[in-house]
C-alpha cells in the first residue's frame, strides 16, 4: 500500500514539474514583461509592424545595417500623407522607455525629415536619416502603453518625390 501511494506522488510530482516548466518557458517567450526590451522590424507580422497607403508605393530593399537584412520605404510626399507605417509596442504593461529606429544606410533612407510619432498626433520626432546608418535614440523618457506605437508617415515637407522614407526596425529600450 505505501509503495503504491510513494508511486502516485512521485507520478504527480512529475506532472506538476512538467506544468511549472513548460507554463514558465511558455509565458517566457510569449509575453515581454515589464521593463523588458522589445525590437519590432518591419519584416514581423502585420500585428507588430502595420503599413497603410497605397500598397503600390511600398518598395522593399537590402542593407548592410537592416535587421533581417531588409528593409522597407516609400517615396515622400511634401504636404499631405500618402503612405505610413506603425510599430506596434509588444508590452502588457505601461513602461517608460526610450525609442531608437534603425535608419538603413540605403538610399531607401535619404530624408531629411522622417517624423516619428508616439501613439497618435502630438509633437513629432524629426530624424534626418540621410545622415545616420543604425540606431538613432529619437525619443526618451517616453510612456508608452499597451497597444501604443510609433508611426512614421511619408510626408516630409521637401519636394515631392525627391527622397524616400525608410522603415525597419523600431527598439522599445526599457529604462527603469
Ligand atoms: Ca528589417
Ligand atoms: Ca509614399
């Protein structure tokens, strides 16, 4: 009868083990938590990274720099916005973080003004991307929430068409 009942527990202890590591590991890789440093490129699943316009003037193209190794852009317009992009922020929770876009050292990156926003309209962060190549640091001490983003558009203020807008990867950098 003891050894029976010594079976039974140890069968249950494995199962509640299994539970603990696979549920741990599980949540782990499904959910950033808190503070935790979250990258969205613009090759992730429409959910994380969102491109609205005109679906024929997205271009895509290469780079040392890219991560994944492309990138994606669009032709700038001076005045009224045609193509636009989000980068969703993948928390569950409300964090303070720094913002840092990687600027493709590509000619799909030569504005002078990209302008990026945090969660809907405001005051724009302007980054002249034909002068930088990897991560730039646009914003800090930014509060983001869940379901929050950071969207660039296309319009520029220089001439129409004279200079692209590019995209790719966006770093959520948690600070506290
Ligand atoms: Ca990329
Ligand atoms: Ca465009």
């Amino acid at each position: 009868m003891f050894k029976i009942v010594k079976k039974e527990n140890t069968l249950l202890l494995a199962v509640i083990m299994f539970i603990t590591i696979f549920s741990t590991s599980f949540f782990n890789t499904s959910v950033a938590s808190a503070a935790q440093d979250t990258i969205v490129d613009d090759q992730n699943a429409s959910y994380y990274f969102f491109k609205g316009g005109d679906a024929r003037y997205w271009k895509t193209g290469t780079c040392s720099l890219c991560v994944n190794g492309s990138y994606t852009y669009t032709g700038n317009t001076t005045s009224t916005v045609g193509n636009y992009a989000y980068w969703y922020y993948r928390g569950f929770t409300t964090e303070v973080v720094d913002l840092l876009a990687n600027i493709p050292n590509a000619i799909g990156a030569n504005t002078t003004n990209a302008t990026y926003f945090v969660t809907g309209y405001g005051t724009g962060y302007s980054v002249n991307q034909k002068a930088i190549g990897g991560y730039t640091r646009f914003a800090t001490n930014r509060t983001i929430n869940p379901g929050g983003y950071v969207e660039l558009r296309d319009r520029t203020g220089e001439p129409s068409g004279t200079t692209n807008i590019g995209f790719d990867s966006m770093f959520f950098n948690g600070i506290k």
